[in-house]
C-alpha cells in the first residue's frame, strides 16, 4: 500500500515535470517584475526540475511531518490540507451517506416487487438520465437552486449506487430459498435482513469501495464548480498554479484515501464471507 | 425496451452522420463572428441564437459534436489496443512481468482520472493551439484508461490459457503465434468490443467535465464542454436554448446506455 501511494506520488511528479509547458510560469508575464526578480524564479524552477532529487528530499522531510511549501498558495503544504480536509470529509460522508440511502432505498422495492414494473420503468430511467449528465453540470444545475456541494454528490452518486443495487437485489429476490421463505409466511423485513443483505453484502461492500472512489473523483468538480472550501477545489486550484508539491501530496493522499476504502472493503468482505449467515 | 434500443442505435447513426460532415449541416463557421448580432435571441437565421462573441451557437454544436463524439471512440481505441497488448501479454507471460503489469493497472486504478487529466492538462503551455490541445486531451483519455479493460483481458486470457481447447491446440502442435491468432485473439475480441463501447460515453462525459472546468480543447474549437460553459453564469434559466449542448449530450450518452444494456459481450 506504501509502494502504491508513493509510485503515484512520483509519477504524479514525473507527469508533471515532463508535461509540455511545466517550466513557464505565469507570473513572468508580470511586466513589473525585474530582471533580478525574474532571474530568481528562473533559478528556483531549475532547481526544482529534478524530479528524483526533490522527490527524494520531499520523502526525507516527509519523515519529519513536513509536507513542503505551496508557492501559490504562500502557505504550508500540511496546514492548507489540514484547513480543507474537514469540508471534503463532511461533504464525502453527506454524499454517500445519502447516495447509497437513497441508492439502495430505490432499489429495495424494484427486488421485492417483481409486477412494480411502471416503478422500475421510472426509478431506471430517472437514473440512466442523472449518469448522462457529468457532475460538473449537476453541480451548475444544484447551484442554482442554491443546493449545497454535499447535495451534488449526493445526486452523483445515488443513480450510480441505485443501478448497481438494482441488479444485485433484484438476482436475490429471485433465489428460489427466499421464494420458499416467502412461501412460509416469513415477514418482508426478516427476508431482507436476513437473507437479502446479507446474501448480496460482499458485492455491495465492493460497491462501497467504488462508490468511496467515485465521491473522490466528483469531489474535484463539485468543489470548484460550487466553490467549496475543500481539497477537491484546492488540487483544481494546485493545477491551473502549477503547484507541484502540493499536487504531488494532493495526488497521495487522494491514492491513500481511495486505497483504503478498496482495502476496508476486500477485508469486511473476507469477514463476511467467513462468518456464518 | 426494443423500440427504445431501436431509437437509440438511430439517433446515434444520425448525430454520427452530422460529427462526420459538419460543413453539411452548419450554416456557419465555428470561429465565424457576426459582431452586429451579439447575444443574440433564436431567430430563423441563427436557430440557438449567437454567444457573447457574435458565434451562430447552432453550428458550434454541430461542431462541437465532432470533437466530442469522433475523438471519443478514438481514444476508446487507444485504450482498447493498450489494454488488449498489456492484458494479453500479462496473461499469457505471467510471472515478473504478470505482477508488474498488474501493479500499474493497480496504480492506475487507484488514481481517480479526472485528477490525473487536471494535472497534465494545466501543464499544457498557455498558447496551446486548439488542435494540439484536443489531440492530448483525447490522447489522455486513451492512455488513462487502459488499466480496467487490461485487467478483464488478462482474467480472460489467464482463463483461456487453461482451457481445454488451447490444451487440445497445443498437444496437435499448434504453434504460439497461430494459436494467439485463430484461438485466443477471437475469444478476446468480445471483451474488447464490450470495453471499447463502455469507454465511449465515459471519455464523452470526461471530457465534458474538463472542459466546463476550462481545461478542456482550446477556444475557438468547440466542444461538448466549452460549450456548456455557457451555463456557468446561470442565465439558462431565462434562456432555455442554451441548455441545448446539455440535452445532446444527455440523449446521447443515455442512447449509449441503452443499447449497451441489452447487449451479450459474454464469451
């Protein structure tokens, strides 16, 4: 896990450094800068050109809880992260708290009733018009009905969970035990929690994995479209500055996050799979 | 639902026919300014009327489709092919190279996209030309998104390394480069087929999302994206026709949805 997220540190770093463009920087347009001022911003880009060499230092700093300095920003790299990190979580937990509430609250009843076929209809082509649209233009159409980031992602998300949680349900409504369970006068409630749930419960741990990464990635243009104080608005923020160090511990912690969600999950699943149902 | 997917396959033969030969169908230049009818409202001459600059918004859609439309399948190629070579020799080496391979498609993987384009895409010179800007946005897209489809055509080719009639192939003696050609590759050729669609919609809304955060193809070439940046200032709500480019883009990334819900990529 350490291997991957330092890999994609340096080849965000790499990318970076070998994009075409990486050493002009804007500021040098600024007619009142002089030639002394310009030949110092020269002489700090030269020096930052090498990538191993200041990946290497930025690893040996690392170690010293010092995650570098952000030019476009004029402040520390660690306390930025720090300041922006609590928006991002909040806003993260609205959206799959309500994404998969109302994800997986819609596609209960498309399982359970199988002759609900106008509510199906509806619910399916309510979703598949919502995945047609990018987040970016969710979050214009939200923000002018002054809906919070949160809620954007909450409308990100949700059709995505509800079209995955469609099909997954609606094969485990379809087993022949829950058929025969039915037929013995078992409640509804007891038939989901039971032997729906968790019958479909390492797919839908795996979903809570993808759904972790697809939040991460709308995050960037919900958060500059709506103009959030968070991390998603702050790497927009890092790309358009040329903001190397930050863009490199941007792009790890993006990785550790999304890594980790990968691994809760493939664990909860293993814990699942060996416990008895 | 027959009727639907039949519907869809022809909207997407029409809007396809338009990408292809837009000088057909436009009135217009896409870069063409009419500077006395600025913000203009629709009128007979200029259907979805004009933008700030003067621009006939009609035939910058229909422009703007080809970018959107052609350059995605392009890049879906390109993923495509990568992820065919890569998947394939990883599946059939194994081994230093099947880790090596896999670890990268993990890397890959673990990296939202749009994250990845932003970095590479802000770094593009300030003058970009806008051919040069589309040709790398699109190229980017190709080269990111080889890692998942990589990832299937190795599980396939692993599988059907295995499998009973490579072994009956083999002990005939069947040399390697025959057996990848008339054995392995039309087993594969499915997979690839149902990853190359399933890419499409995905790079059109990719490149959509770069664009409306202004880091998409280069002014003055229209696309999906920089067209629907028009609706940043919320002016849509008085002006519905600008939601023009929002309801192609929808009808046709929902058309791609239904005509891949019903199709067998099975092998």
């Amino acid at each position: 896990m350490a291997g991957l997220v330092l890999a994609a540190g340096l080849a965000s770093a790499v990318l970076v450094r070998y994009s075409p463009g990486a050493l002009v920087d804007q500021r040098e347009l600024n007619q009142r800068l002089g030639e002394d001022s310009l030949a110092a911003m020269r002489a700090q880009k030269a020096r930052n050109s090498n990538v191993g060499a200041n990946f290497l230092a930025y690893l040996r700093n690392l170690v010293h809880g010092d995650l570098g300095y952000s030019e476009s920003n004029n402040a520390p790299i660690a306390s930025l992260i720090a300041d922006r990190a609590p928006a991002t979580l909040r806003e993260l937990g609205v959206g799959l708290s309500g994404g998969w509430l109302i994800g997986l609250g819609l596609a209960i009843p498309v399982g359970r009733f199988r002759r609900a076929w106008m509510y199906d209809a509806a619910s399916s082509a309510t979703a598949g018009l919502l995945l047609s649209l990018p987040a970016a233009l969710l979050a214009y159409l939200c923000l002018m009905e002054g809906a919070a980031s949160g809620t954007v992602l909450v409308i990100v998300l949700a059709p995505r969970i509800f079209r995955f949680a469609r099909n997954l349900l609606v094969q485990a409504y379809g087993a022949h035990h829950v058929e025969m369970a039915r037929a013995r006068g078992v409640r509804e409630w007891r038939i989901l929690s039971a032997h729906i749930l968790p019958e479909a419960a390492p797919q839908l741990l795996a979903l809570f994995a993808a759904s972790a990464s697809m939040a991460i990635g709308a995050a960037i243009p919900v958060e500059a479209i709506c103009d959030a104080p968070g991390l998603g608005r702050l790497a927009w923020q890092a790309a358009t500055a040329r903001d190397l160090p930050l863009l490199v511990n941007l792009t790890m912690l993006v990785t550790l996050a999304t890594i980790a969600a990968v691994i809760l999950s493939e664990s909860m699943t293993r814990k699942d799979a060996g416990s008895p149902v | 639902m027959k009727t639907a997917r039949a519907a869809a396959i022809a909207l997407l033969a029409v809007i396809a026919l338009i990408a292809l030969a837009p000088e057909w169908w436009a009135t217009n230049r896409y870069e063409t300014q009419f500077r006395a009818t600025p913000d203009a409202p629709p009128s007979a001459r200029f259907p979805l009327g004009t933008d700030a600059l003067g621009r006939d918004r009609l035939s910058r859609l229909i422009y703007g489709t080809r970018v959107s439309f052609l350059l995605a399948p392009a890049a879906a190629l390109l993923s495509c092919i990568a992820a065919a070579a890569l998947g394939g020799l990883a599946g059939l080496a194994g081994g230093f190279l099947d880790r090596t391979i896999v670890a990268a498609a993990d890397l890959f993987l673990s990296l939202p996209w749009l994250f990845l384009l932003l970095i590479v895409r802000a770094c593009l010179p300030l003058n970009v030309s806008p051919a040069a800007s589309v040709t790398i946005t699109f190229l980017l897209l190709g080269m990111l998104g080889w890692a998942a489809p990589a990832r299937v055509v190795r599980a396939a080719v692993r599988k059907l390394k295995s499998s009973d009639f490579v072994f009956m192939a083999r002990a005939r003696g069947c040399r390697p480069w025959r057996l990848l050609w008339r054995q392995l590759v039309p087993n594969v050729a499915p997979i690839l087929l149902a990853q190359f669609w399933v890419s499409i919609p995905i790079y059109i809304l990719t490149e959509t999302t770069l664009g409306m955060l202004g880091l998409g193809v280069a002014e003055p070439l229209p696309s999906w994206g920089g067209l629907l940046r028009e609706l940043e200032g919320g002016y849509f709500i008085a002006q519905p026709y600008l939601l023009a480019p929002a309801i192609l883009l929808a009808l046709v990334v929902g058309s791609f949805q239904l005509v891949l819900a019903r199709e067998d990529f099975s092998i």
